[in-house]
C-alpha cells in the first residue's frame, strides 16, 4: 500500500475511534441522567470525567490493527459488563500503552523512567484504594463501590424460595429436578423471569423437558453434565445454593411423563418444604398449558 | 516526524506466546469438556433473544441486541435458523479437536476459526441472559491470537529469540489481564 493511502486509512481510523468515543460519552451521560440514587451518580460523573479526558488527550495515530481490538474489547463489553470505569479504561489504556506520549509524557523522561512511572502510578492507586475504606477510583476497585451490609442475628434469612421443576405422570409428581441441570444455561431464574414477561414460558418449558428427556440417565446416575463430559472434576457451575435439590432423585421416566409443572418452593433453613405456589404447567405431549 | 512507540523497543522471547496460546487452550478445553454445551440446539428463536440489559436495565450500557448479535456471529441467523442439537453437538466436538490441533500447529487460520467458533458457541449464554460464565477475558486473548502475526509451531515451545511479534502479544495479554 502507498503511504498515501496508508495514510487515508489512518485518517478513517482516527475518525472512527473519535466518532466511537463520543458515541460512549453521550451514553454515559444518558446514564448519569437515568439514575435516581446519587451515589451512582456520582460514581457515573467519576467515569464520565475520565471518558472527556481520554477524548481530548485523543490525538493519536491508531493503528488499524488496535482499533480493531479496541471495537471488540469495547463490544463484547456492551451486554456482558456493569457499567464501571473498565470500559473507558480499556480504550484509555489502550493508547496508554502503546503511545505513551499523551499529555503528562510529554516530557524528557527516558523509556526506564517511563516503564517506572507507569509502575508507581499502579502501585500508588491500587495501595490507596485498599486502605481507604470505601474508596473508589477508576480503574482502581474494591470489591462493589459502595455495596456494604452489617448482618444482624435478626437478619440471617429464615427461609428461601426458589423455582422448582417437576415432572408429573398423570397421578404423582416426581422429585424436584434441579435446574441446574440445565448448565450451561446457569442463570436459569434469570432465564425464566424474562421469557415469562414475555409469554414464552411454554416454550420454555417445552424446551425443559427436551432436555429432561436428553438428560435423563445421566441425572439418574447424579449427574448434571451428561456422560460424555466430565462429572465432578468439570469446571464448577456458575450457581449457589444447590444443597435442597439433590440429584439422584425420584425422577419419572420421559415417556412416561405426561405433564411439566413449574413451581414456588419455599424451604426453610434446614431444607424443610413449607409452602409450594404454582406458576406454569403443560402437557409435555401437545405443548399446550393446562 | 517519527512517532515514539514502547512497540518498538521492548521484545520478547517467541515461546511467550506458544505457552500463552497453551495455557489459553487448555482453559477452554476444561471449559469445553466440562459441560454439555449440545442442549443450546433445543432452543428456539423466541428463547434466545433474552438480554441482560432486559434484566438489569440500570447496570448495563443499553444494547440493543444488535451488538451482540453481530460481534458473536449469531448474525448469519438472520439467514439461517438456529442449529439443532446434533449440529450444537458435532460444532462442540469440533471446537475440542480444533483447541488441540492448535497446541503444535502454527496455522493462523486455526485462530482465526477458533475465535470465531468460540464466540459463536458462547453467544448464546449471551443470548439467554446469562452469566458469562468467566468467557469473556479469554475470547479477548483468543482475539488477540487470532491477529498475531508471528509464526507459532511447535519448535516455539523452545524458541528463545526475541521477537517483536511476541512484545505485541505481551502487551496486550497485560492489558487485557490488568484490566
């Protein structure tokens, strides 16, 4: 390629990332405008100052291959992140580290000194953020900004309710299946909660028992994975409190099922059944809700 | 004049990144012979257009979908209908006997597909409104290695010479793990 054309694509680039840049700034006002809570909000005008910074110390050639990874890293962290100041850090950083002349580098200082200031600036923030309670500092974190929580004896929770699946033959109901049966799918409450709302919960539970049926003479053997895969020695679910469904359990053959019901159960501390509401039900033989 | 780059002057010993292309694969290959990723093919196209930015409004940046829709391939389903199980189960297969061609070749076009094979099959975690499950840091290093440029196979394990391929790597294997 010429350098003129070379040149011209530089030139895209550059655009590009500063038209990226001030899509991310409009957002994030938009967020700060959003909250109610004023702590949030102060933390979100935190991140929006250096997001302006990074903006106007933006005056850099980027090469085509870093903008490149600097759209991805941006996007795979649309859906995925909270909203903290690793977004902005990462584009920020991402020149920081390749073109380290912005403006406080526009010195005399030789390339050691530079590697040694870029140390002590990390060491320095991440030192004062963990001694100071509370805290925060982008990129520097402790923990959740803000999320803390004095437990009292009168606030250790007496009971816990949680979604229950079970399979029905017409006559019984079977043991709770554990939903985590379904990993990789391991935010399932999450998963139900937004199909309900959108009046998909049938085929959400068509869908279940498809993978009752599939899955059941592995989760008879007490296993949630499946045979082929790993057992107990498989990268751990991403799932808490499984301790009151236990696998294996009394569970219906899939031919002989007729019927998937969803339910509310609330257990006690000690894994005790008090109370069960039901949700949703089909027939697992023509998908429709009974 | 001619810009100053820290690129330029640090270099790296080549076997950084055969081990760093090793240690990532091997992640997901505990990853991926852990779990039964084949029942994601059961789902349908009312399932898996539930975000997380649906759940958690306040807390995520307002996709609209279409992000992640084009960043993890699951646009060629705006073509296509969604794969059944046995195609999720031969595509995770696949995935697996990729992750371990890729130990000992030095085949850019492996990185390449396994990128976007692992984006693809992640997506639909994306997708359901799930957690990540821990992905995300190693679909940026697999992104990384699929634009390296230097030539990795299986002699690099052992190779000593300094490269300035490897200090890209290396970088940008900080940034991505600092932050």
């Amino acid at each position: 390629m010429s350098e003129g054309k070379t040149h011209q694509w530089y030139t895209y680039t550059i655009r590009l990332v500063k038209g990226l840049h001030l899509v991310l700034a409009f957002l994030f006002i938009y967020q700060c405008f959003q909250r109610t809570n004023p702590s949030s909000v102060l933390i979100s005008t935190n991140i929006l100052l250096i997001a302006l910074a990074a903006m106007a110390l933006y005056n850099r050639f980027f090469w085509l291959r870093n903008a490149l990874i600097a759209l991805t890293f941006i996007s795979h962290q649309f859906d995925v992140l909270p909203l903290n100041g690793r977004l902005l850090f990462s584009i920020f950083a991402l020149q920081f580290l390749t073109y380290p002349r912005v403006v406080w580098f526009k010195t005399n200082l030789k390339i050691p000194q530079r590697y040694m200031f870029i140390s002590v600036f990390f060491l320095v923030g991440a030192f004062f953020t963990r001694i100071i309670p509370g805290m925060y500092f982008p990129p520097f974190y402790q923990g959740i900004a803000g999320w803390e929580l004095e437990v009292g004896s009168d606030l250790v929770p007496k009971e816990f309710t949680i979604y229950s699946l079970r399979m029905s033959d017409g006559e019984k109901f079977s043991d709770p299946v554990p939903l985590f049966f379904l990993t990789p799918i391991n935010f399932y409450d999450r998963f139900i909660s937004q199909i309900s709302r959108k009046n998909h919960l049938d085929e959400g539970m068509a869908f279940f028992f498809q993978v009752y049926s599939y899955k059941y003479e592995s989760l008879k053997k007490g296993n949630f994975f499946g045979k082929y895969f790993l057992n107990s020695y498989g990268y751990p679910r991403h799932m808490h409190s499984e301790s009151f469904q236990k696998i294996p359990g009394d569970f219906i053959e899939p031919n002989k099922v007729k019927e998937a019901h969803l339910f509310y159960e609330t257990y006690d501390i000690n894994g005790k059944l008090l109370r069960t509401s039901k949700i949703f039900a089909i027939n697992v033989r023509t998908n429709e809700r009974i | 004049m001619k810009e100053f780059s820290l690129l330029r002057i640090l270099k790296v010993p080549t076997y950084f990144a055969a081990w760093f292309r090793a240690i990532i694969s091997v992640a997901l290959l505990y990853k991926l012979f852990s779990k039964d990723y084949s029942i994601l093919g059961y789902l349908n196209s009312n399932l898996v257009n539930v975000y997380n930015y649906e759940t958690l409004p306040s807390l995520y940046i307002n996709d609209l979908g279409i992000f992640s829709r084009l960043l993890t391939f699951h646009w060629i389903h705006f073509l296509i209908p969604l794969p059944n199980q046995t195609f999720m189960f031969i595509f995770q297969i696949l995935l697996i006997g990729l992750l371990m061609i890729s130990l000992v070749s030095s085949r850019r076009l492996l990185s390449v597909l396994i990128f976007v094979m692992s984006s693809y099959l992640f997506g639909f975690l994306w997708r359901t409104g799930n957690d990540v499950d821990a992905i995300e840091m190693q679909l940026q290093l697999l992104l990384l290695l699929a634009f390296y440029k230097g030539n990795i196979g299986w002699r690099a394990y052992f190779d000593r010479e300094l490269s300035e391929d490897s200090a890209w790597l290396f970088k940008f294997c900080i940034l991505v793990i600092v932050i």
